[in-house]
C-alpha cells in the first residue's frame, strides 16, 4: 500500500490542498512495515487535480488533517482511502500508528 501525507515544513499539513510537499510512504500490510518514502512535490494547486495525480502516483490512502467533502469525494472516485482529523506530526510516525491501530484522529478540520 502506499499512504500520501500532506506535508509543510516536514509535519503533516492541515489543509492538503495547500502543502509544500506530499510524502508518499510505501507499506507492506503483512508485515506492518514501513518502507520506502518518496518526497514529492504538487502540481500548482486547482480544484480536484489532488486526487487525480496521487492516484497516478500510485496512493491507495492519504492521511489528512482537513479534508472538505467534496475533495473526500474525489479521492473516492480514485479508489484513494481518506483519513482525516489526523495530528501534526511526521510522516513516518503517522503512518506507523496507523500501520498499529494507533492513530488516534479527531475533528476534521476543514468546513468547506
């Protein structure tokens, strides 16, 4: 599997749609493992393009602070899993918790 985590300085940003960098963390679900992270950095920010090139990227997930509906809608339509209200903290921790059943999320930040 492989997450995307929306990043700004290093940590996990609040809005995805506006973040420096995107870390694209491969997994292996078998083993809980993490492996290869890849930094990449987004195209110039337009509605829905998101979801559509983390799909060509190869995502099956993102992780996210904020996410509006309509985006969640989108990365559904490229069979990309959502998780959002997640905290600010790196990406190798974030997708560690997850890997454990740890992440712990709370209020979806973004309203629109």
């Amino acid at each position: 599997m492989k997450i995307a985590i929306p990043l700004t300085d290093g940590q996990l940003s609040m809005h995805f749609g506006h973040c420096e960098q995107f870390a694209l963390i491969e997994t292996n679900d078998a083993t809980k493992e993490i492996g290869t992270t890849t930094l990449l950095t987004p195209p110039p920010h337009e509605p829905g393009l998101l979801p559509r090139w983390l799909h060509s990227e190869g995502a099956d997930m993102i992780i996210a602070g904020g996410m509006g509906m309509r985006a969640q809608q989108l990365f559904a339509q490229q069979q990309i899993r959502v998780v959002v209200g997640a905290p600010a903290e790196g990406p190798e921790t974030l997708v560690g918790k997850f890997l454990e059943n740890a992440l712990v999320t709370g209020k979806n930040i973004c309203a629109h």
